[in-house]
C-alpha cells in the first residue's frame, strides 16, 4: 500500500518544480551541463516522502497478542475460532508476513462453524488468490482439483421450517363448513380451512377462534396484497407441502403474504424457491432489498455469495454499494449472522485497494466500527477508519477514530493523532506525543521513526538512529540520512547508506532513491540499470511521487548508455551471475528482452533471480510469462512444472517434468525432475535417482550458467550420500565455469575432511567475489574459531540483519557464559522486528532454564502460532504448561 497510504506532505512539490528529461537532454560527452541545475531542482529530485500512517493492527508486544490468541484457540469456543484466526491474520499483515496471513486466512475458513463465516473466508481466499487461475487449470491437466472456493448451496445449511400450528376449534362452527373461500377481487379461491389453518397461529385463529372470519365462508382477502394467482399457490402448499415452479412475482407475493400472516413454513418454502433463482448480480441486487425487509436469510445469503464471488468488480455497482453501506444492524444480521465484522473486514480491504480516499471505503470502514464487538475489534476498526479520514484531510473525524482506537489500547494510532496535530499546526504536540510514548512503553523503532518527523538537525538524526538500531528493517531512515548526506555532496556515505538497507531488502522506494542519486551523478549506466530492475518487479511503477512512468524514464536514460549486442549481454549476464550481482543480473535481463533473443528462457531465468531476491509474486509473473513465450511444448511443461512445483504441488511439478522428457530429453527437464524429486522427501533412496537425473541434465546442451547450478547441487548430494571426492569435483568443475557459489559447497567438503583452515579460505574467495555476501560470511563463522566467528557474524547483521543465525549464536554464547539477561535481550532485539520460529524457540528454552515458566508458556505459544506442527516446539510447549502452576 505505499503508492495508496502516503502522507500528504508528498504531494507539496508541483510539477513544474521537476522536469526529469532536462537531466537527460544533453549530448553523450556534454553532461557537465547538468551540473548547473539549481538546488531546488535537486532537493526535488532526491525527495524523501514521509513514512504513511499505515492501516495496520500493530500492537506494542505482537507476541504477547499471539500468544493469548493461541491460548484461547486452544481452551475457547469452537465457534469463536473464525473470529481468532482472523485477528491472527491482522496481527500478521501487521508484521508483513504474507504467508503467514494466508495460513491464518485459510485456517478461519476452515475452522467456520456457520454459513456466514464460510462464505466470507472464502470469498476472501478466493479473492487473494486472483491471478491464479492458470494454476488451477495446470492442476486439472493432471487430474487433480484444486482446492478452490466453491459455490456453496446455501439452502441445505439452514434448517428446513417445520412449525406445526396445534390449537382448538370453535364449538359454534356450522355443519359443512371445512371449506373456505378467499374473495380477492372479484375471484374466489377455494381452500381447506383446516389445511390454511395449519400455516400458522394467525390462520388458526381468525379461522377456528372467536373471529367473526371462523363463521364466514367467504373471506375477503382483496386488501393484502396476494393476486387469486398466489392464494391458489398458498392453497396448494397447503395441501402438498410445496411449491410449484411459479414465477418471481408470485414467489415475492407469496414470502410477503407468508411473512405477513406469520406462515413460518411457507415463508421458509418461499425464501428457499426464491433462492435458487438467484444466479447472476442482477438478480441479487434485485432481490436483496427483499430479503432484508421480509427477514428471509437463504435468499439473502444467496444474494450475498454472488457479491462476494465477484469481488472486487462488484464494488464498481452503484447498487451492490449501497446495499453494503446502507444495511442496519438488523439487515446485516439477516444477510451474514454474527460475521458482520469478518465481511466488513473484508469488503474495506477491498474497498482500500480501489481507492482508499473514496466514500465508499469510509462507509465501509464506519460499518467495520459499527460492528466491532471486542476491544481488539475496535482497535483496528478505528485504526483504519481514522488512516482513511487523514488522508482525506478530515482531521477532525481523524483525531477522534485515532483517539478511539488509541484509548482502547492501539498504541501504534499515536502516530496519526500526531499527524493530525502537525496538520493543526501543533508541531510541539506532535513531538510530545510520542515523547509520551516512549516513556510509557517498551520504545519500538517505529516511535523514534515518527518521533523524528517532528525534531530537527541533531535530534532528528539521532531519533533515526535509535528507529534503526530498534528496527532496522524500517526503509525511512536509510532513505533520510541518504538523501541528507547526498544534499552535503558526501556521494560516497550516500551510496553506502542506500546500498546498506539494498543489500536484504529490494524495495522500491530505495531504488527509485539511488536511480536519482545515479541522475545526479551523471552515472546513467547505473541509473539505467536500477531502472530496469525496478521495472522487472513492477513493470506500471511511476516514479516522482506517481508522476511519472519508470518505463518513459528508462527510455529517456537509455539514449546516454551505449546499447549492447546480445553477445555483449550474456557477456554482461554471466560477469553478474558470477558475482553474485542480482540486481545488476535482473537489469541485464530485462534489456535482453527487448531483442530477438528466446524469451522463454530469459523469463525463466529472470524467475530465478526474483525467487533469490525474495520476490515471490514478481517471480511468478515471470514464470508464467516463460510459460507464454515458451519455444516448444517440452520446453512449456518444464515451466508449468517450476509453477506447480512452486505453488506447492511438488507430485505434479514431477509429473509435467516427466511429461516434457518424454517429449524430448532436455537440461531443463532433467534438472527439474531432479529438483523436484530431492525435495520430495528425506528418502536416502532418492538420492541414486536425483544424481543420475542430474548427470543426465549434464549431458544436454545448456549455458555454463545452468550448467554450474547443477554442477554445485549435484556435489550437495554426493555430500549428503558421503561421496566427498566426487562432491568436490563437481564443485571444482563448477567454479572453472564461474559458478561462484560452488565455493560453498567446497568449503563444506574441506570441513568433512577436518580440514578447517582450507574451508575458511574456501568461503574467504566467495566473500571477495559475490557482491551479496552476507550468507558467506554467516557461512565461514562455522569455520573459525569463537571470536573470528563473532566477527563475521556481526558484518552478517550489519548486511542483514534479517538473518537470524547470528542473534541465535551471540545469545547461545552468552548464556553459556551464564549471562542470562544478556542472552534474552539478545533474542529479545530481532524478535522486536522478526516474528521468527527459532528466535522464539530459543528464548522459550531459555526462559524455562531460568525458571520463568510464564515467559516460556507465552514464547511457546507464540512460536506455534507462527508452526502450529512444529515437533520440537510442541514438545518444550507441553513440558513448559506442565510446569504451569
């Protein structure tokens, strides 16, 4: 959401202030002339947009929160569970953790206990999974069904109406008067006045009680609203139980005239007929309104699943909007029970993705807060509700929904209402605020962050600082003290500033950033390639605030770099590849794709790169665009093969790859099959299979690059099988072929062989040589003694400290030396930013050494929050609860 939740701060610089094409409209050898740009022309360049108040539950210890929701999904209601699990999903969307969110998406799906819940966990899975058709599709061809969200029917999970109307009848009826007829108009419908009785209490009454109707044989029926149509269609129910095929006008009759007389079996006849009507918008728009003033839940919820099953193009209707926002709480009770706040959950979420400034998303979000129950409910309602207000510029309604969800226990909204505050003019208040904060509670990266926003000179740095020795996963910081440093001409610090926060997160924004610093330093074969890397993960980006296309940009820039030949590119892709130099890898690529050059292939291995870089969504593009530029039919499967392998479905991934051999024996094949295979399960069998299939892949014709990659994992399984001179061969063939981090793999050789020295020097070449080399040098800290470990383990957090290893290893080392305290907070530090398994593990273990049974039961829980079949951790999770008092 960072293009949709920006500060409007962002927006003060006008157009005009930038014109990006007067840095690129100079001859090739007359750049100089640039330099004369004005300052404010590049403090407009090199622009750092505040950080937005994001829409996040993001609550001041996470693993306490996941904690107590693991102990009441483990002790609690069945039927709070749904509820549970989609608080779990907030917490982790909060952390950024996608596939966590996704697990605790499917796991409220699956753990619904009523109509309502399954149909808008469903639609919400199936909503997240837009785009993935072609998976299912890829599925059915080998004969296996996705698990998809289906159609549900609706009617069968409601109870069918069985009232049975018991009462007297009246003494004083005459003699032969068992029928009954009902004048409407001038028509009269014969009925058994025992049968319409029957229906309900009122029937019963006026027919076989003290009425003067009990005595009547005609009844006149003409002021209710029934046609003689619709009574000889009640008259029938009566008889058989049934209705008819009748048409819609009928049928609605027919529920009103039911609802009317209290006819409880028959309305539920109707609403189920009605029902099953119900098979496109149209007829759901139709026959919503209906459903909510006659209280007829199946066709309500019917209408509803056809919305939810269009989402998010249903939010474009006028109509299906107005439904949604103008229900009252009693209509949302009919249309989706007691999931009011679950589908108001989902629809803002969709709403907020369209266009989070619009009424729409505001009316939702205002029926969110209507409908939140529980104090964590109303945290994120109002969260959210007080994010769309600000950016709307309601700053009133935005400090009153922030103070709400702050007062009820939301810290993180502190950062709106200083916003709000800054707005007012109250920059002092701003600052005071998180002040507050941070005497108040556990201080976080984020408050010194936004704390920041309102100090100056030193005290800005320093709170910057402190934000990313607490966080250094929060991209603000670098981006400030970048451009800051960039503004003194210190180009060097900069660059090392904006690389340092590049080296393990591939954002955007940081890009963007160094592609300007690149502009002003007139270095426009670098801004080139960030560009194009920039493009290769979102291919519509704009830069300059939204103002301008990366892809006109790129253009613009490309006319002052000397264009390659494509032998140049592979030239320039295999010196990269072998550096290690992903970005500068994904940038060649992308050029590469402008040319005649087979695409499928350049796709596949633009894939690779993105899967490397932790790119997940941007590498399945690519994949299934390999798939489309595909050469051949073999070469086709290989590729849906990596996608279903990639997706999970490892036994069908196997299966195209079998497919496309039998077609023709390819490299790529092979290797897959081999990949495939090796990972399907821990089988020593396998592994005889997995080394032929790769030496098969070898004997294929295929560039050195590939070659190398199955070269390193073919010596990984001679390693495992014990086979070491053979592992390293393979190696030390593939390192003549510049296959870079086969180092690796040598170095573990020389390790088996109790030869340490020579596998130090081994990870020491792959240090020297890979640009992203923060995986080598955790790697060579096993190789060295404890306080050459220590070292290499502090450049690893410094490159990134998203790797966890280390945190583990400094803490083990000081609670070995009986350092407690040390040790927990050590853990403590990356569990503040890195919601990860083992950290939690290992400071649980440490907590129950020291006796602190009630910090290791909430670690414990927390971690199985994150692996709820984690062996290990449900073991420590039972022996600590037994020691629970």
């Amino acid at each position: 959401m960072r293009n949709i939740f920006q500060s409007d701060s962002c927006k003060e610089t006008q157009l005009h202030a930038l014109n990006p094409q007067s840095w690129l409209q100079v001859e090739r050898g007359k750049l100089s002339k640039v330099a004369s740009h004005a300052s404010s022309s590049i403090e407009s360049l090199i622009k750092v947009v505040e950080p937005a108040v994001l829409p996040l539950y993001k609550p001041i210890d996470y693993v306490e929160v996941l904690a107590q929701i693991h102990e009441e999904l483990e002790t609690g209601l069945l039927s709070e569970r749904s509820n549970l699990y989609l608080l779990q999903f907030q917490v982790f969307r909060g952390l950024g953790e996608s596939k966590l969110l996704q697990r605790s998406l499917h796991s409220a799906w699956q753990s619904a206990t009523t109509v309502y819940e399954e149909l808008v966990f469903g639609a919400w899975l199936k909503y997240e999974k837009q785009g993935e058709e072609l998976i299912s599709d890829l599925l059915a061809s080998c004969g296996k069904c996705s698990q998809e969200f289906w159609r549900i029917d609706i009617a069968s999970r409601f109870p069918i109406q069985t009232v049975e109307v018991v009462g007297t009848y009246n003494s004083n009826l005459s003699n032969g008067s068992a029928t009954v007829f009902f004048q409407i108009g001038r028509e009269k419908i014969s009925c058994d006045r025992q049968k319409i009785a029957s229906l309900s209490i009122p029937f019963h009454t006026m027919l076989n009680g003290c009425f003067t109707e009990s005595l009547r044989e005609v009844i006149d029926l003409s002021e209710n609203g029934i046609s003689p149509n619709s009574m000889r269609a009640v008259s029938d129910f009566s008889y058989t139980g049934q209705l008819c095929d009748l048409s819609l006008d009928v049928l609605l009759e027919i529920l009103i005239f039911a609802n009317k007389f209290c006819c409880e079996k028959l309305k539920d006849a109707c609403d189920r007929k009605l029902a099953s009507l119900v098979s496109s918008r149209q007829d759901a728009i139709e026959l919503m309104d209906c459903a909510l003033e006659e209280n007829s839940p199946v066709l309500a919820v019917s209408c509803l699943q056809v919305f939810l099953r269009e989402l998010p193009e249903c939010l474009n209707d006028e109509l299906v909007v107005k439904i949604f926002s103008n229900a009252t709480k009693q209509q949302r009770l009919i249309m989706v029970g007691q999931a009011s706040f679950s589908l108001y959950c989902l629809l803002s979420e969709v709403a907020m993705s369209i266009d989070p400034r619009s009424d729409v998303t505001a009316c939702f979000l205002e029926k969110l807060v209507e409908s939140a129950i529980t104090d964590r409910q109303k945290q994120i309602a109002y969260h959210q509700l007080g994010c769309v207000r600000l950016l709307r510029k309601e700053y009133s309604e935005a400090e009153c929904h922030f103070n709400a969800a702050f007062t009820t226990g939301h810290v993180y909204s502190v950062s709106g209402l200083a916003r709000v505050a800054r707005f007012k003019g109250n920059k002092r208040q701003s600052y005071e605020k998180l002040s507050s904060v941070i005497l108040s509670y556990q201080p976080l990266g984020w408050m010194y962050q936004e704390r920041s926003l309102y100090a100056d000179g030193d005290s800005r740095w320093e709170d910057l600082d402190k934000a990313t020795e607490l966080d250094p996963t929060l991209i603000y910081p670098y981006m400030y003290r970048a451009a800051s440093l960039m503004r003194k001409d210190d180009v060097k610090l900069a660059l090392a500033e904006i690389n340092r926060v590049l080296g393990f997160k591939l954002a955007l924004e940081c890009l963007e950033l160094r592609f300007c610093f690149y502009l002003l330093l007139e270095d426009y074969k670098s801004a080139l390639c960030d560009v194009q890397a920039i493009l290769t993960l979102s291919p519509e980006y704009r830069m300059f605030e939204g103002r301008v296309a990366a892809s006109q940009l790129r253009t613009l820039v490309r006319e002052h770099v000397e264009q390659w030949t494509t032998a140049d590119c592979w030239l320039q892709l295999y010196d990269r590849w072998s550096s290690v130099d992903d970005i500068g890898s994904l940038s060649v690529i992308y050029q590469m794709l402008e040319s005649d050059a087979a695409k499928g292939v350049l796709y596949f291995r633009q894939s690779l790169l993105l899967l490397r870089l932790n790119c997940p969504e941007a590498a399945m593009r690519s994949l299934q665009l390999a798939r489309q530029h595909a050469g051949s039919e073999n070469e086709r499967l290989v590729y849906e093969g990596w996608i279903l392998y990639d997706t999970g479905h490892c036994e069908e991934g196997l299966r195209k790859a079998e497919e496309s051999i039998t077609l023709q024996r390819s490299f790529e094949a092979f290797f897959l099959k081999a990949y495939a295979l090796a990972d399907s399960g821990p089988d020593p069998s396998c592994s005889a299979t997995v080394v032929s299939l790769l030496q098969e892949a070898l004997q294929c014709p295929s560039d050195r690059l590939r070659k190398g990659q199955a070269l390193n994992n073919l010596g990984s399984v001679y390693v495992d099988c014990g086979k070491l001179e053979l592992a390293a061969d393979c190696y030390i063939s593939a390192l003549k072929i510049r296959h870079t981090r086969a180092h690796q793999g040598l170095a573990r050789v020389h390790f088996l062989k109790n030869e340490r020295n020579a596998a130090y020097e081994e990870m020491t070449k792959l240090i020297e040589k890979a640009r992203n080399n923060a995986s080598a040098y955790e790697k060579r800290s096993e190789y060295c003694d404890r306080d050459l470990s220590k070292e290499d383990l502090q450049m690893v957090t410094q490159l990134d400290p998203l790797r966890v290893y280390p945190y583990r290893y400094r803490a083990a080392v000081l609670m070995d030396s009986h350092k407690e305290k040390e040790a927990i907070a050590e853990l403590t530090r990356a569990i503040a930013f890195k919601a990860d398994l083992h950290l939690l593990h290992l400071r649980a273990a440490f907590h129950e050494h020291i006796g602190d049974v009630s910090s290791a039961l909430r670690d414990c829980r927390a971690a199985l929050s994150l692996d709820p079949n984690h062996q290990e951790m449900l073991e420590l999770h039972r022996r600590v609860y037994s020691q629970e008092p």
